[in-house]
C-alpha cells in the first residue's frame, strides 16, 4: 500500500507524516491486499484564524474499483487525520462487503 501525503495550505513536518502514514496504515491494516494507494491532502481552510478549519481529504484507490474519498475536519489538523482515517476504514469495508455480497448472488 502506497501512502502519498499532499500539504498545500499547512505547515507540514515529519511529525505529521508520520501521523498520518500511521493512522491510515493502522485504519487499512486488514484490507492491505486490496489497497493500492491513498493520497491524504490535509488543508487549512482560515490560515491564522481559529475555528474548525483543518481538513484531511483522504482518497482510497482499491484494485477492480472506482476510488473513494473521505473528509475529516477538526480544530486540530491531528484530530482531523484521526477523523479521515476512522471514516476511510468504514467506507472500504462498507464498499469490500457490497462487492463480496453482489458477487455471491
């Protein structure tokens, strides 16, 4: 599984890739297999001012199926990936399941 991390509005480090190669690999641990890529594109949408604004987009891309993204945001560009990861995990399994079950009628 290939993890590509794309910051274009935050400050990013070492720290925060870590974080979220950790995350996302710890989310899609049981459907490695199946996984090709994921792209994270964290985003900062009101620079200095406060607010829920940061945002991790996560894109999934799954052998023999059409990619999927998810969004998380949280005041916390931590929580944010913390957020993405948790949804990504339920929308493959969702999409894995779907397919299993189509395919077994």
């Amino acid at each position: 599984m290939q993890i590509q991390i794309y910051a274009s509005d935050v400050t990013h480090s070492n720290a925060i890739d870590e974080h979220v190669r950790g995350e996302l690999e710890r989310a899609l641990k049981r459907f490695a297999e199946q996984v090709t890529r994921v792209e994270a594109h964290l985003h900062d949408d009101n620079g200095p001012k406060s607010g829920k604004d940061k945002r991790c987009v996560v894109e999934d891309r799954l052998a023999g199926h059409q990619p999927l993204a998810v969004e998380g945001s949280a005041p916390d560009l931590y929580e944010a990936v913390r957020v993405a990861a948790g949804k990504v995990e339920r929308a493959v399994g969702h999409k894995l399941e779907r397919h299993e079950a189509h395919r077994g009628r």
